[in-house]
C-alpha cells in the first residue's frame, strides 16, 4: 500500500466514523467530518497533508512518478 492509497483509507475511515459518532453520540462530531474535509481541500493544493507524516513512518511507501 502507498502513502496516497492509506491517506485515502484513513480519510475515509475517519469520515465514516465521525458521521457515525455524530448519529449515534452528538452532532458535534460534525466538526470532526468537516476538518476532515478542509485538509483534503488543502491536500488538494498543496500535495502535502499532515497524515501523510504519520503514514511514511509506519512504513508506507511512496507512489513513483510515472513517465
């Protein structure tokens, strides 16, 4: 698994669970969905997210460039 592939699992996981949490314990975990949303708007621009920190030292590797 890469680096993108993991962020892309985590984000899903933690969007999933929040929209849970917020059913089911208080709609304040909504606040938790949308962080979620601003750093991959960001991530989007910059290239760069800060779980993707995390994820290289648990042992995740980078995509190569294609071409």
């Amino acid at each position: 698994m890469t680096i993108n592939e993991g962020l892309r699992l985590m984000a899903g996981v933690f969007t999933l669970a929040s929209i849970l949490l917020a059913h089911y314990v208080s709609p304040y975990w909504l606040f938790f969905t949308g962080f979620i949303a601003l750093n991959l708007i960001q991530s989007a621009f910059t290239r760069w997210c800060p779980a993707m920190v995390i994820l290289k030292k648990l042992g995740l590797k980078e995509e190569k460039p294609v071409g």
